[in-house]
C-alpha cells in the first residue's frame, strides 16, 4: 500500500511541476483573493464570557440577567481617588459633569451615592445613633461656623482656634481632627505638595457616599468599526480628567476599569503580543530554516509557502467562524511553528534525493523534478499522516462546551490540512519554478553520535527515572479558574479592578439573582443573609431608610440651630494680618499644650510643623512669602463652601419612598422585564479559590439560578477542566487507535507513545515546578502536544522501519528534518512566551517547555526503543 501511496504521489508531484507557473500564478491569485476575504469578514470578541459555549446552564442564567439588566453590561467604570473626601467629591462632580456634555461618547454616566437625591437626603441613610451624634457636633460647632461663613479669612479662622484652646472656652471641642488636618496641610505646602484641609472630616464625619474614593459607571457608545471600540470614550475620559486638573498634583488619581476597558486593553496586549510574535517567530523560523536548508531559494518558497498558507487559514476562519476570541487569535503564530514542518520536511529529503542525483545528469529541470518526486514520494505520505494526527490534537477540543478553545482547534485543525495542501501543490511548484541547485560536493552526511547498547540502557535508566519524578509531582496539578490571571497585570484596568477587590467595599466579586416582585426578593435576599460566607445581601427596599420620622425631627430641629449662609470667598486679608494671626496662634498653641489635654499629642505634631513651616516662610523672598500666605489661604479655606453648600442640603431632607427614589437608581434594581434585583456581598477574601467556591455554594444552596463574577469563575474553570480532560482523551484514543492501524503493529504503536507518554508528565510536572498552573488558555497544550508529538515520532518510526541501522539514526536527514522542524516549533510556541497577555504568555511557555520535551524523547528514546543495529524489513502492504 505504501508503494502505491508513495507513486500516486509522484505522479501527483510530476503534474504539479510539468506546470509549475500555472501553479503558482494559481496559488499567487487565489492567496490575495482569500486574503482579502479574511481581512473584510473575520471580527475579533473580547468578551471573556463567550469562551464558553451559551447552551450550558449557569452561562444561560448570566444571559438571561443581562437581558433583564442591560444597564450593567458594557460599563466603563472610573475610579477617583482624592487626598480626602472634599477633594475626590468635588472632582468626581466636575468630571461626571463633562462626561455628561459628551452624549456622543457616553450613553449614560452615573455616580452611585452622588447627585442632588443622596446630598439632600444623606443623614436619613444614618443609624439613629450616627445621627444624634453627628446633630451634638453640629451644634456644638454652630457658633464656629456662623463666625467664619460670615468672614471666611485666615485670621477669623486662627482667631476661632485661639478661643477654642482657651481655658475658658465656651465649648469643650475635641481639637485633634483640626490639628492633625493642619499639620498636614503645612508640612505639604513647605514640601510643595498638594495638601487641603478637609472639611467634610470636620464638619460633617462620615456619611454614605462620602468617601476619599468615589465611582462613575459610564456606558460609552462602543465604536466596533475600530480595533478598540471604547477607546475613544476611554481617551475622552483621560483628556478631561487633565483638562480639569485632576491627576497626582491636585491629591486627584483617576484610573479606568471595568468590562469594556478591561476588554479593550486585553484586546490590545493580545492583539500587540499576536503582531509582535508573529514578526518574531518569522524572523526566527527564516533564521533556521537558512540554516537547516543552507538555501536562500529554499528557504524563499518555503517561507512563500507558510504565508500563503497563513493567510488560506484565516479565510478559513473568516468562513467557518467569523470571529476570532481571545484565545483563537493565536493560531497565526501556532500556524508560524507548526505549519513550516511540512515544508522542511520536503524541502530537506528534496535536498538529499538531489545531491543523490546530481553527478547523474546535468539536466538542472529534470534532476530537479525527480527529486522533487523522490522526496514527496518518501515522505508525503507521512506529511499527510502528521496533518491527521495534529490536527486531531486540535479537534479534539470541538464536541466540548469550552468555545473558546473549539474555535481555536478548528481553526489550527483546519490550518494543518491546509499547510498539507500547499506543501503538495504550490510549495513543489515553486521549487520547480525557481530550480534551487544542490552540488553533489556539498551534500555531505553531517556526523552525529550513535546509540550503541550501553547508550541504550542507560537512556532506558534515565527515562525511567524522569518517569517517577514528573509523576511525583503530579498531586500538585493545579487550574487557576481566574480570567484575570489571564490579563495583562501591568495594564491599568487589571491593577484597578485588582485594587478594589483588595477592599471588601468595592469588590465587584458579588452575587445577583432576580425575582418577579420586590416582597419576593426582600423574603430570597432575607434567607440568603442568613447563609454562611455571606455579608449581606440587599434589594432596593434597602433604599428606603428606616426610622425617617425620628429622623426627619432631629435633622429639622438641626436645620433650626444651623442657620448657615454660603461664605463669600471674595473676602481676603492682608499679609500682615495673616501672619500675625499664625504667630498668636504659634504662641496660644504653646500655651495649650502645656495644660495637657486629650488634644495634646496632635498639639504636638502640630506645634513642630508650625515651627518648621515659619522657618521656611521666613527664607522666602518677600513677595514668595505674599504667595504662601495666599496660598495657605486656599488649602485651609478653599473646601469650605462647597462642605457648607452640603451641609445646606442634608438640612433639607425629605421622606424618602420607593417612588421617589431617583430614577436612574431604580433602573439599577428593577429589571427591564419586571423582575426585582438581589445583590450579594461575600464576607472573606474572594481572591482565595476556596473561599470564593464556599461563598458560591453557599447562595446557590438557596437559589441555584444565582450568577455573577464569582459562579462564572468557579463555573467555568469546571467547565474547562471537564473540556480538558475529555480532549486528552478524545485525541489520545484516536491517536492511539490511529497508529494501530497505521502501523499495524502494537509494539512500535508503544514505540511512539512512549515518548509522548513521558513529554505529558514532563509537561504537567513543569506546571507544578515552575508556577505556571492550567488555566483557560494553556489548557490546549496536552492535547495539541499529543497530536503534535506523535508527528515527529511517525516521522522517525517510518525512516527506521524503511531499513535505516538505528545506530546511525541521528545522522540521517529525517533526525535533521525532526530536529530543524521541532526548533521552528520552539520559534513559534516561544514567541507567545514574550507576550503582554498572560494567558497567551502562559501557553507559549508550556508548549515550549512540552516541544523541548517531544524533541528530546523522539530523538532520544525512540530510537532507543529498537534493538541496536537491526535492519528493518520496511512497511508492511
């Protein structure tokens, strides 16, 4: 059979270079035609979501709540970080405010506890015994306020502290809080940094909402005719936040996450790592294979080849999918390594059946063409072979439900029947066409060393012993189930989004259900509160403040107290008057901590940054000394009117009720389709996996349907998990069964299994060995591995079986051809190791690793497996 095979072949191959420029013209035009194809029809889905199949149950649940909830899908979520409440407040109002004047860019821009509703009505969302509290303060501070509102000028201020830490004060007030905000305040401006005093921490304490870190969730107008779709809304955002002055120099950090910038910034690491592997991987397999074909002709076509190849695959793709997914992207750099194997093949046996030839005719054409058939006829029918069982590697992903990876393995799977085709038809053509010549002097047998038996036995030994301990290791197998250990860590969306879940508060890691009426919902998210690993669970009753008519008393009887009126900023005084205030000042402080009060430790820091600010001021010139002074004038004073203004509000509240709570907040409780929202907050550390998987199961024991964050991580890594072992072992038993029949022989089947057998372990214990665990884009390196693997073994058993001595293996031209194959491999598979994108970096790392392995084990232990010195018969018909 194989004779047959091998002389269809040939006669195939005469064909191919009898019109060898109808060929490549042929090829040539039907590479751009399909390349444009490609380029016009294949789209690129970021979404993380989708690498697993929709059909399955917990995915359908999540598309089912983001049907009901479109209002939290597709959000840019801007986190403003202020040096203190006043400062992060006032510049998330300014740049929430210019994001609402781009409705071009932004569909929608929400602040959750800002705008008018929550500044009116913010005293109603405190415990009764917050509030009582907060009223004493007020009135203890009324006479203080109403003083410098009136005369909001440094010397009313200090005038106001002097009679404070006077003996007989009027009021007895705790002093800390302002002393420690004026401590800082002076040592930042003497270090010439940003510094404010905040009044929210003096006047009003800690409320809901009110905090040195503040949220915008926008929902920007994604353009998908651009490689980033949000990038002009993200763009957009950073230039307004430096329009109005909101970065380091102003205690003002604003950093982008959520879905659609995590997503664009995922695309572009992928995207850029894709671009750069591929360069780097033709770079490197141009470089091997001038080296293993010692032919600048050879190594052109062969290289005209793959792209034309590389470019036939992604119409493929265009055609069979439409889409390219976070992980499939890599196929151009995993075609790079793997589909230039069948051109060495060719272009190396080519090479040896030429040199064989060429002291025998000077016919240059017709010497080329039956080497030509020669080298096909040998090793064609191997070549077809290798596409079946890498492709195999590939497919073995596609009954399963991880999408991301079928896809993928379509694509690739397709890719080596596709580099096969060229390899059979363009590639024979275009050496025909070009004629590269191969003097018989120069085609020499390079030496190499030989497997005599001692060799033999001790390969035996050391393949034993890398057996047990790869296999020892084994225990530790790990899959890290996180989508964002996938990311880019560098990336600012990924180093947010990490930050917040380091801050139980603002972790997005919570749970949400839904129900068709709000007493439904109060009645699920009441059961669920009671569930272990949960902190709270809350519906939009929980809105609705509690106690409001003894609240609304004690806020009115405030109202009544705290008659105070915007300050009038246009007042100043003169430089004299602001310096002989610090100085008396300077020296009531002296006097007040003598008297040792609870106050007198934060009197004493103050007291030594004062010194210190003093003596600074004194060593500038006069006019620098004007500028300071005024300028403490703004860092002291400046947050006053708008905390006044605030305050001014909450002494306005009214009865708050489901109906009128503002609109876009309901939007975020109430679905689409009626139902009403339950969201749950986990209680632990959710970057722990089991934390996060007892959490899970503890909600889902009362409502199975529930998703988010936290079931799709834990769900989907079973999923892969599940997908990968069923791969391994869809691929291992076709293969296995394959090389059966291919073979027809059980022990030069286990011939080539063994070694692949042994590259698994050495894979998997690498995981363990060097902290690179399973996650969901290396999963794919067993399987392909095994399919890829079992090529080069094919490759040797065939040249060994065809009556080659085994002792003089290495030196033949299929040890060069495995060997300069499996480097090209290496080239490609490496690449993806230098990637920004971790998970793509991850599997260019074990898949490098996995080759080394095959590579080491083919040429190694193959070999070693057949006795020393034997002649075989050849492939039996």
């Amino acid at each position: 059979m194989s004779k047959r095979i091998s002389a269809a072949l040939a006669a195939w191959i005469g064909l191919m270079t009898r019109h060898a420029a109808l060929v490549v013209a042929a090829g040539v035009l039907l590479t751009l035609l399909v390349g444009a194809f490609a380029a016009t029809h294949l789209s690129m889905d970021t979404d993380d979501a989708n690498l697993i199949s929709a059909d399955v149950g917990w995915r359908q649940d999540y598309i089912n709540y983001q049907h009901a909830f479109p209002v939290y899908t597709d959000n840019l979520v801007v986190v403003i970080d202020g040096s203190d409440a006043d400062v992060a407040g006032a510049a998330t109002d300014r740049l929430a405010d210019a994001m609402r004047q781009r409705n071009d860019l932004f569909a929608s821009v929400y602040e959750p506890g800002g705008g008018d509703f929550f500044a009116r009505n913010g005293f109603l969302y405190l415990k009764p015994d917050k509030l009582d509290a907060l009223a004493a303060r007020l009135n203890r501070l009324q006479p203080f306020l109403g003083r410098l509102t009136a005369d909001p000028t440094l010397p009313t201020f200090f005038d106001l502290l002097d009679r404070a830490m006077a003996p007989d004060a009027p009021v007895d007030l705790d002093l800390s809080p302002v002393f420690s905000e004026l401590t800082g305040v002076l040592s930042s401006q003497r270090a010439g940094q940003f510094g404010n005093l905040s009044w929210q921490q003096l006047i009003g304490g800690d409320q809901p909402g009110v905090s040195d870190r503040r949220f915008i969730i926008a929902k920007p107008k994604l353009d998908y005719a651009r490689l980033l779709p949000a990038e002009p809304a993200m763009n957009a955002v950073r230039e307004m936040a430096q329009r109005n002055g909101l970065d380091g120099a102003h205690g003002v950090r604003v950093r982008q996450t959520g879905e659609v910038a995590l997503s664009d910034e995922e695309l572009a690491s992928v995207t850029q790592g894709a671009a750069w592997g591929g360069i780097a991987a033709l770079i490197v397999v141009a470089i091997l294979l001038y080296v293993g074909l010692r032919s600048w002709a050879l190594m052109g076509v062969s290289l005209v080849s793959l792209l034309a190849g590389l470019v036939g695959t992604a119409a493929f793709a265009a055609l069979a999918v439409g889409r390219l997914n976070l992980i499939s992207i890599a196929f151009a750099v995993l075609y790079i390594g793997l589909g230039i194997d069948y051109a060495i093949h060719v272009c190396l046996r080519y090479r040896e059946a030429l040199a064989e030839r060429a002291a025998e005719t000077t016919d240059r054409a017709a010497s080329v063409r039956q080497a030509l058939c020669v080298a096909i006829g040998d090793v064609g029918a191997s070549l077809g072979l290798c596409a079946i069982t890498t492709a195999a590697g590939f497919f073995a992903f596609i009954p399963t439900s991880y999408s991301g990876v079928a896809e993928l393995g379509l694509i690739s799977g397709a890719g080596m029947f596709i580099s096969l085709l060229v390899s059979l038809t363009f590639l024979p053509a275009a050496i025909a066409l070009v004629r590269p010549w191969v003097p018989a002097a120069t085609a020499t047998r390079s030496r190499a060393p030989f497997i005599g038996r001692k060799s033999q036995r001790v390969i035996w030994v050391v393949a034993g012993l890398a057996t047990i301990a790869t296999a020892a290791a084994l225990p530790s197998l790990r899959f890290d189930p996180s989508t964002l250990d996938l990311k880019n860590p560098n990336s600012e969306s990924v180093k947010t989004y990490r930050d917040l879940l380091s801050h139980s508060d603002h972790s997005p890691l919570t749970l949400v259900t839904t129900r068709d009426s709000l007493p439904a919902a109060e009645q699920l998210a009441a059961r669920i509160s009671k569930q272990p690993h949960v902190s709270s669970a809350i519906t939009l009753a929980d809105y609705v403040p509690k106690h409001q008519d003894a609240k609304l008393a004690t806020i009115g009887d405030l109202a009544l107290t705290m008659a105070v009126m915007a300050p009038d900023m246009s007042q100043t005084a003169d430089f004299s008057a602001r310096r002989d205030a610090i100085a008396s000042f300077a020296d009531k402080l002296g006097a007040y901590r003598a008297r040792q009060t609870r106050a007198t430790p934060a009197a004493d820091d103050l007291a030594r940054a004062l010194d210190a600010w003093r003596t600074w001021l004194a060593d500038q010139p006069a006019a620098k000394q004007k500028q300071a002074l005024a300028g403490l004038h703004d860092r002291i004073l400046g947050g006053l009117p708008r905390q006044v203004e605030r305050l001014s509000q909450s002494l306005s509240a009214t009865r708050v009720t489901l109906d009128n709570l503002p609109a876009a907040l309901q939007k975020r409780w109430i679905g689409e389709n009626g139902g009403y929202r339950v969201e749950v907050t986990p209680e632990g550390d959710l970057s722990d996996e089991s934390v996060m998987a007892d959490f899970v199961a503890s909600v889902q024991r009362v409502d199975p349907h529930i998703t988010g964050a936290p079931v799709m991580e834990i769900s989907a890594g079973r999923t892969v998990s599940h997908a990968f072992v069923m791969a391994f072992i869809y691929a291992g038993v076709f293969i296995t069964l394959f090389l059966l029949v291919l073979l027809r022989s059980v022990v030069d089947t286990l011939r080539v299994l063994a070694p692949l057998a042994l590259s698994g372990l050495i894979l998997s214990a690498s995981t363990v060995w060097f902290g690179i665990p399973f996650n969901f884009a290396n999963v794919i390196a067993l399987p392909l591995l095994l399919g890829v693997g079992v090529d080069s073994g094919i490759h040797v058993v065939h040249r060994l079986r065809q009556g080659r001595q085994t002792r003089a293996f290495l030196a033949t031209s299929t040890a060069r051809a495995v060997l300069l194959s499996s480097m090209t491999t290496m080239a490609g598979f490496g690449s993806l190791a230098f990637s920004h994108h971790a998970g793509t970096a991850s599997m260019g790392q074990l898949l490098t690793i996995g080759m080394l392995a095959i590579l080491a084990t083919t040429l190694i232990l193959v070999p070693a497996l057949f006795p020393v010195g034997r002649v075989d018969n050849g492939l039996k018909e």
